[in-house]
C-alpha cells in the first residue's frame, strides 16, 4: 500500500501505513461632560462580564475577533502519529516538527520542516509567496523551487492551523455545548473532551491535512472511528488572541480488511510575536533556483 505523508506545505512518498503532514482592539473613549445632560441609571451601559462570567462561546467569538487581526506572526507546529496493530501494514511512527513564520493577505509563508518518518529523518526549509514556492535542502546545501501549478496545489494542503487562525477558531466553536472556559491568570483556557458526532466533523478537516483524507481509499476512509478527542485553547485574557493549543485524539482504522489498528495522534503549537514578526524576504539564491519538474503523485 502507498500512502503520502502531507506536511502541510509538501509531501514525502513513503510505503508505509499512516500519513499525514491553528487583536481584538480594546478602544477607550472619553468625552467631556460639559452641555451635555447626565446620563441616566437606565441608559447608562450594562457592565461587561467579569473574567468567570465569560463563557466559552463568548471567549472563541472574541478570540475569532481578534485573530482575524493577525496580519503576520510566528508559529511552531508539531505533529505526532504511532500507529500500532497487526504486521507491517499496521505500524508507524510519525513526527514532524515545523516552525516559521507566517503573513496574511497575501500569503506567504517561511518554515523549517523536520520529520521523522518510521526512523528516517529530513529536514527542509520552505518558503512560501505567491505564485512561487521555495524549498532549500540543508544536506546538499542548495534551492529549489516549484512550478506555479504545483503551488497552487501545496497551498491546498496547508492547515488552518498554521496559515488562517481565526478560521481554526471558529472550527473549535462548532465543538459547542461540550465546550468548556478557565480564566487563569492572564490567559483563558479552553477545553472539549467527547467523540460525538461534533467531535467527528471537527477531526475529519484536521485528518485531511494529516492523512490526505479525502485521497485515501474510500474503504479505509470509512472504517475510521474516533475513539477520544481532546482540545485545549489557550487565548490571551487581554487581547483574545491565540496563543497555543492541543489536539489529541484516538481512532481504529483498518489499512487490511479485518485488522484494525489504532492511531494515537497529537498536534500541539503555538503563536508568538502577533503582528510583530519579521518579514518574509526570499532570497535571492531561491529566486534564481532551477524549477522541478512535476512528480507523479501515484
């Protein structure tokens, strides 16, 4: 069986089982009193809710708010997957680490990627800008770039969770009723625990950039079934902005009819200098790199 590894920004053919590759202003106004009548009890303002009276939905609606005011910032993703189950087939280790930084409207972005597949390790820096896509090979030392098609195909693969923030937030909201807030110190936690049918829909968009869900055979595809899931939010208590998360989950899946193996899967990151990071240049070696030809994604 062949399966692809998606990294978010590219994907490493392997022959084994698993594959896979997330401010509100706060505006202070002042006027004068003076000719102006006092307001009444009755028209003056409601307070705003206090820190343990904001709930989750309240909290996710601001953070979306807030995140969609994220122009540039920096990130880490780590993704990891052990699969475990019968013969060859049926186990599989994956890790990948990427950080980088990311920019908004257009997107571009910069990341260092490093995975380790089954025990075969590779790293490779990206650079991500329209129209273009770079890659850099730190063992042979040297650029690469793709085609415009084949950019517009990576970019496709990329996750919420490292290029569109706000919408992973709204994609936490859909969790609902399960939904839980903590204030504690300066931040706000957030946290859903179930494997309804909520917990499912959310899962299956995570699983399409870390297992080409939708590229998988439909026979595997259908035999998934979520057995845990676990997310956690962290948002600043100022801004609302994101500042980490954590997605853990459980799942069987059967690759050989009959013989279902468990996939463990975490995905945790982090956001960092929001609206402060440092540019995304290419440089000009990348510019002037020789284009690949396109690979067959068999």
């Amino acid at each position: 069986m062949k399966a692809y590894f998606v990294a978010g920004t590219h994907r490493i053919r392997r022959l084994s089982a698993a594959a896979l590759a997330l401010a509100a202003a706060i505006i202070l106004a002042s006027c004068s009193n003076s000719a102006k009548p006092q307001e009444t009890a009755s028209s003056a303002p409601p307070p705003s809710p206090s820190k343990a009276e904001l709930t989750a939905a309240d909290l996710l609606d601001q953070a979306e708010a807030a995140a969609q005011q994220m122009k540039k910032y920096a990130f880490e993703l780590e993704l990891i997957q052990h699969l475990s189950g019968e013969g060859e087939e049926g186990n599989s280790s994956v890790n990948v680490n990427m950080k980088g930084r990311a920019e908004l409207g257009p997107l571009k972005l910069d990341q260092t990627i490093k995975s380790d597949i089954d025990g075969e390790e590779s790293s490779i820096r990206s650079i991500l800008v329209p129209e273009a896509y770079y890659m850099y090979d730190p063992e042979f030392e040297e650029w690469s770039k793709l085609s415009a098609s084949q950019t517009s195909d990576i970019m496709k693969t990329l996750s919420d969770l490292q290029v569109n923030p706000a919408q992973s937030i709204l994609d936490i909201r859909a969790l609902g009723a399960g939904l839980q807030a903590k204030p504690q110190g300066d931040t706000f936690t957030i946290r859903y625990d179930g494997a309804g049918v909520e917990a499912r829909t959310f899962l299956d968009k995570i699983l399409e950039s870390t297992l080409d869900l939708s590229g998988m055979d439909p026979k595997v595809r259908n035999s998934i079934k979520l057995d845990s899931m676990q997310v956690e939010l962290l948002l600043d208590a100022a801004r609302k902005w994101p500042i980490s998360y954590r997605i853990d989950s459980v799942m069987s899946v059967e690759y050989v009819k009959g013989k279902p193996s468990t996939l463990e899967q975490s995905i945790s990151g982090s956001y960092s200098q929001h609206n402060a990071s440092e540019g995304i240049v290419v440089p000009e070696e990348a510019k002037n790199a020789p284009e690949l030809d396109p690979a067959p994604m068999d």
